[in-house]
C-alpha cells in the first residue's frame, strides 16, 4: 500500500471522484463502483468517512504533510482541488482499494 504506484492510482482516483461528483453520497458510489462494481453499504461508507476525517485533521495539522503525499508519482495531482481534501480522499481511496 505504499509503493509509489498504489499511491499515486489512489490519488488519482480521488481526484476523478471529486470532480466527477458534487456530493459525497455520489462520490462514494463511483469509487465503488469503479473499484469494486457494486453499490457502498452504509456501514462501508461510515468507515470510511471516519478514515477520510482522521485523515483531513491530520493533514491540517501536520504542514507540508499533504503536499508530501500529492508529490508521489508521475502525474501532478490537480491543483484546483485543496491539498487537504485532496490527501484525505486518497488516504480513504486507498482503503477502499484495499478491499
């Protein structure tokens, strides 16, 4: 889970779910259907959330720390997503992955 591959795809995919959706509820369901091909169960989605959550108030409180993470990789992340939200979606995109 922490090859430059994985970490750059889940990235990645965060930055397609956030610009492809406008709510979080729609968000969840593209990244599962795109990793999984099934509709998210709540319980799921609630795990998550928590993860991408824990994940936010890390990268706020821990400076340069999600800029760190948007480096890894080929592709540049987006610059019009907030480093922030960005990390955070791909830390909880690499759970889901991890499915």
């Amino acid at each position: 889970m922490n090859d430059p591959t994985y970490i750059e795809a889940s990235r990645k995919l965060a930055e397609h779910v956030l610009l492809a959706e406008k709510d979080d509820a729609a968000r969840w369901a593209r990244a599962f259907h795109i990793v999984v091909a099934r509709e998210p169960e709540a319980d799921e989605i609630a795990a998550l959330q928590s993860v991408k959550a824990a994940a936010k108030d890390h990268f706020q409180k821990t400076p340069g720390a999600a800029a760190e993470l948007l480096k890894v990789g080929r592709a540049p992340a987006d610059a019009s997503i907030p480093a922030e939200e960005l990390a955070s979606w791909s830390t909880a995109m690499s759970v889901l992955m991890n499915l």
